[in-house]
C-alpha cells in the first residue's frame, strides 16, 4: 500500500476566496486521513461562517476540489445577493 503524505502545504494549491462577510481568509481543517474511509475538510473563517465536505469514496483531493468550488461559488453568490 502507498501512503499518501498528508502535509499542511497543501492548503497553498488551493485559492479560497476571503469570507464576503468578515472579509477574513479562511482557513481549512483536514479531519481523519486516507486510511479510514469517512474523510472531511472543514473551512472556517474564524466565526461567522463553517463549510464542511466529507466523502466516503474519494480521496482528499476530490474533497479539496469540491469545498473550493462551493466555497468560491457561495462567495459570488453572497456578492450578488447585496
Ligand atoms: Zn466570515
């Protein structure tokens, strides 16, 4: 079995729009590992807001992949509400 490096530097591939509410960049949480099958990412952006994806058949960069475009997605949508 290959074991995939988990590393905080991951988190610099991604482009996580600031919060449209606090303005604050947010930061991402991994929660378990490749070994267990419930997989999570958390983006948080140190109070107003909390986005969680998890995955039971994908790996982490397919977590990664999907939270980033809902996170960015919901950030325009915010904008176009005002
Ligand atoms: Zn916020």
């Amino acid at each position: 079995m290959i074991e995939k490096n988990l590393s905080w530097d991951r988190q610099t591939e991604i482009h996580l729009d600031p919060c449209p509410f606090c303005g604050k960049k947010p930061k991402m949480k991994y929660i378990g590992n490749d070994h267990i099958r419930d997989k999570v990412i958390e983006i948080s952006c140190w109070g107003c807001c909390k986005m969680r994806v998890g995955a039971l058949h994908h790996d982490f960069n397919w977590i990664e992949d999907t939270i980033q475009k809902k996170w960015n997605k919901r950030t325009d949508a915010e904008r176009t509400d005002q």
